[in-house]
C-alpha cells in the first residue's frame, strides 16, 4: 500500500510539472514580460570605448495592461563616464522612465513610448529595444546599431531575494 502511494504520489508530481512547463512553453512573450524583474548587469562603453560591467541596481516592470516602469542606479556615477550611444538615459547616474509598451515577438521586439522621464528629452519617444528569454533571465538590448548596451533581468519570483539590491 506504501509503494501504491509513492508511486501514485510521483506520477502526481510528474504530472504536475509536465503541465506546467507546457503551460510556460505555450505562453506568449508579452505574457512572460508581464512582472517586475530586478538588474543583473549592465553593461556599456567605458571611456576606453570597450564594453564594461557597470555596478547597479534596478528593476523594470511590466504590466498586463502594457504598462512599463524603469529605474536604474549606478552604484558609482562618477566612475562610468563612456557614452552607451548618442541618447542619454540618464542624470547623476540615475535612470527613470514610465510609459507605455507593444511586443512584437516576430521580431524580438518592444516599443517602450516614454510618458515621464527623469531626462526630459526622453519624454514622448518610441524606443525599441530587442529581448530575449534565457531560463528566468530577460536580456534587453538596444535596436538601434549606434547604441552598445546591454541590460540581464531576473525575474523577481526566481531571484534571490536580500535587502538594498
């Protein structure tokens, strides 16, 4: 009876899970965005024109009804002074932004439509950015080719969690 129970217990367990990766995998894009994600890394051009890991935190949420909110903060603004491309993103080593969004997943894309900014130039433009899902991670990169910046997202139920990051 211990054994039929086990066994009963473990095709349960089994089942459970082929469901919910089949679930996961039948998701569309947009929904997997939708949820708060917290900076992995940020990397950019330094001075020396190469890429650099950049010390920040930060989070972007997404909202089911395609809402989007950015905040990044350099750890130490004074010592990243490379351009990341011809747009500022940031005053004082610090990045927020609030607006809109549209998924296109033909593409890999999002077009975040700036409503408020912290840079004010920002305010009113369509910035397209490029995704992609690795596991829990949302990697986000810039469309445009004059740009050289790269942001890792981890999705805030599979992140670890702990105070001031």
């Amino acid at each position: 009876m211990k054994n039929f129970l086990s066994i009963c217990a473990a095709i349960l367990l089994f089942a459970c899970m082929a469901v919910s990766s089949a679930a996961q995998e039948s998701a569309t894009d947009r929904d997997r965005l939708v949820g708060a994600w917290k900076l992995v890394e940020l990397d950019q051009p330094g001075a020396d024109g190469a890429i650099h890991s950049v010390g920040s935190s930060g989070m972007i949420v997404f909202t089911r009804d395609d809402h989007l909110s950015v905040q990044v903060m350099e750890r130490e603004p004074e010592a990243h002074t490379g351009a990341a491309g011809p747009e500022q993103y940031s005053q004082g080593g610090y990045e927020a932004s609030y607006g809109s969004y549209v998924v296109n997943e033909t593409t890999h894309t999002f077009t975040f439509h700036i409503d408020g900014a912290l840079v004010r130039s920002l305010i009113g433009k369509d910035l397209v950015r490029v995704y992609e899902f690795k596991g829990d991670q949302l990697i986000v990169k810039p469309a445009r080719t004059d740009e050289h910046w790269r942001v890792i997202w981890q999705h805030y139920r599979a992140a670890p969690r702990g105070r001031g990051q």
